[in-house]
C-alpha cells in the first residue's frame, strides 16, 4: 500500500509541530496584554500616590466666650467667617429649676426673646428681651405674666409678630415694655395675620377671625374645618421653612388650616370671610409618614403617592400639575419663600432661585457618609466627603429629609443638623478646605434661632449660649 506521506510519518504527526507554534504565539500575545495592564495599574497608583485624594478632618470649637465681634447683619446666608471654626460668643444663665420646660427664642432684627415658663409651683410666664448686638448681651426688660392653662410647648406657628406685639399663643406681649397681656382668643393657637385679620384655630376642628380696633380685639367669624392637628403644622415639608401660616399677599391672601394630615386633605381659610377651601381629596402623608405639603409665597403645593404635585393658589384653585423628577436634593432654609414657578422649577429642574442654594447627598452606603455638594442660585458647585461622625448621623431614617441648613452666598460653607433632642451632632462644613467644624456645646443646644448670619443662640440645660465664627 502506498502513501504519500514520508515511512513511518503520519497526518497527525505532520500537524503537530505546527499547533505547538501556534499556542507559542498565543501565550506570547495574552503575556504581553497582561505586562502592558499591569503596568497601566502600577502607574495609576502612582498617580495616586502623588495626588491622594484629601482625607476629611474635624476641628472642634471654641468652648471660652469670646464675645461677639460680628457684623450684626441678617441676610438670612450663613456668613462665610463661619469656616474659620465654631467659637461660643458669650453665655446667659437661667434657673433651670424654675422653668417647666425649656424657653422658647424668637429674633427679630438685634432683639433676642426668650420665653419661659413657670411649673405649678410658680406658674408665670417670664419673657426677656436682648439687645444681642454688642459684644455681651444687653437686658432691655424682664415681665412675668399668667402661664397659659394649657401649654403648647412644640406648636407651630410659635409666635406671631405685629407691629406693636408679640403674639405668643394666648398672650399679648408690648414689645417696647414686656407687658403681657391675656387675649380673649384663649387656648386657640395663632395662626397668621392676613387681610387685617388675625386666624388663630383651636386644634380641634374650628377657626376664628380676629380684628384690632384701637387695642380691642373682636371676633369677626368662626368657622367649622376637618379635624385639626394638635401642635397646629408640624408636619409641612421641609422643602421652605414658612414662619407662619399665611399663603398668598394682600387682598388675596388666605391662611393654611392647621388640618391632621394623615387622615384629612389641607385646608386655606378666607381671612376676612371665614370661607374654608378643601385641598383635593386626598391626605398628605406617605406611608413612612413623610409629609407631603409645601408651602409657597402664593400657594401650596401638594404632592400625591405617585410623585404627582397639584399646586393650588391662595383661593384654592389647582393652577398646575406635574411630576417631581429629583431625589436627595433639599434647598437651603435660608431665605424667603418661593413662588409656585419656582417650586415647580426646583422638584423638575433642581434649580433655586430663591434661594442661597440646594444641597444633594449621594453615594451613601454602609461604610461612608454621602458626598454633599452644594449648588449655589450664582452658579458656583462645591463637593466634599464628610468625616465618619456624619454617616452614623446620616443614617437616620429620613435624615436628609428633616435636617436644618443654612449656606454661604458662594457655597464655601455649610452648617447642617439633624431633627433631634440635645445631644444631636451639628456639622458646619468648611467646603473649600475639606473640614467639618464642631462644637460640644452646639451639639448640647435645644429651639436654636439665627439672630445674624454670624450669630447663632441656642438653650441648653445651664441657660442661653451663643455661637459666632472663631476668629482667634
């Protein structure tokens, strides 16, 4: 038999030397890829190495008085000193043991009240009055008065502001004397003054109209609504940070019945007639109990389970609808209200006209905080990682949702904290230099109120302290 291959050879043999080769060149190729990516490897890390990304540090404040030192001007924008280091201005004590619970502060323009109320052993209502302008505070007067029969300690609005008065639920506070005084609205709580008229609402499910003629207060209607909530609107978005209840200006002007959310649809309130208008038909808390009503300077908007918006105007007729298309993005409750435009241009576009900026925190898993960047309304874009103090902080549930913030004009610095009893961490990020500033005895303050941009008071156990910038 013959063959044309060469004695002794076959095909396979014949082949054979030729597949070698050829896995030869292919182990050649796939060393060669993996060298090259090594390489890539070794020398991204050394890029790193020469620009590590910047670690985050704290810097604790201040605890000596320093005095206040500062602009005395309140623009309503975190002063941008504040990057410098949280440094305490100056202490206030009080009898701790004398004050059924712990005083209240409302600001208006350099003057600091601070409201306290007596236990039953001394049941007086005792408001002082500050000039907080100068470096230590200044007493302009001290009144006591009847406490109210029923206290209201976390109600909201908490005080009323007329141009004579203070309105602090059923008392009418001279604002140049202190002199107190009972008003006939009893324990019904104030709500807004519109159209000359003062709303206030018993939390139950009535509201009545009241006018001032010549220092006497007359009733001009009463008005049946759903059932009320009992601390009036606690559960109103964080979205705007509204100091009253009172939605539209002027002649069309109403005021937001203090409805309970969870089980009834919002409520306005024609000031000068008694009209009340219904708001949909639906309630307005999610399932995790979020609320879901937003206050704007000439309407309310309402959102629906399905991230719909309606937005009423001040009469309570639904002038928009449209879809929230953001997540993890809050404003800064730093200035005045939005109008119902610029709301919707917020929740579908994240822009916040006005505004001093927004605040997103994205990023967030079980092992670091969320990135915070803030956008400011000029343009400007800021980003840092906070330290490991803020993710146990963050990790509340429905933290962001609730925090309180204020930002400079420029973005460089933000001061964040959370809903919570003393105790509860207050951050104030210094944005361009990578740092968060704290402070102990921030962080052990109840019912703080901003009284300038550099000038923060707030009440602990011991008494008033006051916060500024450390500028030693």
């Amino acid at each position: 038999m013959s063959s044309n291959y060469p004695m002794g050879a076959s095909p396979d043999a014949s082949r054979a030397p030729r597949k070698r080769k050829g896995l030869l060149w292919l182990r050649i190729f796939l060393l060669t890829w993996v060298a090259f990516i090594l390489a890539f490897i070794l020398n991204m890390c050394d890029r790193d190495d020469s620009h590590p990304t910047p670690q985050p540090s704290v810097a604790w404040g201040n605890a000596s008085p320093t005095g206040y030192r500062g602009s005395a001007q309140n623009t309503r924008a975190l002063s941008p000193e504040w990057a410098s280091g949280i440094a305490v201005a100056w202490t206030q004590p009080f009898d701790a043991a004398a004050a059924a619970v712990p005083p209240r502060l409302f600001a208006e323009g350099s003057t600091l009240y601070v409201v306290s109320y007596g236990p039953n052993s001394n049941a007086v209502t005792t408001i002082s009055a500050y000039d907080v302008s100068g470096s230590e505070p200044s007493a302009l007067w001290t009144t006591t008065g009847p406490r109210p029969s029923h206290l209201r300690t976390y109600a909201y609005p908490e005080f009323l502001s007329t141009g004579t008065h203070l309105v602090i639920g059923p008392l009418l506070v001279d604002k140049a004397t202190g002199e107190q005084a009972l008003a006939p609205w009893g324990n019904e709580l104030p709500m807004g003054v519109a159209q000359g008229v003062l709303v206030t609402c018993d939390t139950v499910e009535t509201c009545s109209g009241w006018t001032d003629e010549e220092g006497t207060w007359t009733q001009q209607w009463s008005a049946t609504t759903s059932p009320q909530s009992h601390n009036g609107l606690t559960s109103l978005s964080p979205t705007t940070a509204p100091s009253d209840a009172v939605v539209g200006s002027g002649e069309s002007a109403s005021v937001l019945v203090p409805v309970d959310d969870a089980h009834y649809a919002p409520q306005l309130v024609d000031p000068s007639s008694g009209q009340v208008h219904t708001l949909g038909t639906q309630t307005t808390r999610d399932e995790d109990g979020t609320p879901r009503v937003t206050v704007a300077r000439d309407g309310v908007a309402i959102g629906g389970s399905d991230n719909t918006i309606n937005a009423y105007d001040s009469s309570g007729t639904v002038v928009d609808t449209y879809k929230i298309t953001i997540q993890w993005v809050r404003p800064t409750s730093d200035s005045s209200l939005p109008t119902l435009e610029q709301l919707r241009s917020f929740y579908t576009k994240e822009t916040t006209p006005w505004t001093t900026s927004f605040v997103s925190a994205e990023g967030s898993t079980d092992h670091s905080p969320p990135l915070l960047e803030i956008s400011t309304s000029t343009g400007e874009s800021l980003s840092m990682q906070p330290d490991g103090a803020f993710l146990k902080e963050s990790s509340q549930p429905n933290f962001f949702s609730s925090v309180a913030m204020r930002s400079s004009a420029d973005g460089s610095v933000l001061y964040l904290r959370g809903a919570g009893p003393a105790g509860t961490p207050a951050f104030v990020f210094a944005m361009a230099d990578n740092v968060t500033n704290r402070s102990e005895q921030l962080d052990q303050t109840i019912n703080q109120t901003w009284v300038f941009d550099d000038l923060l008071v707030g009440v602990t156990k011991d008494g008033l302290v006051a916060f500024t910038p450390d500028r030693d």
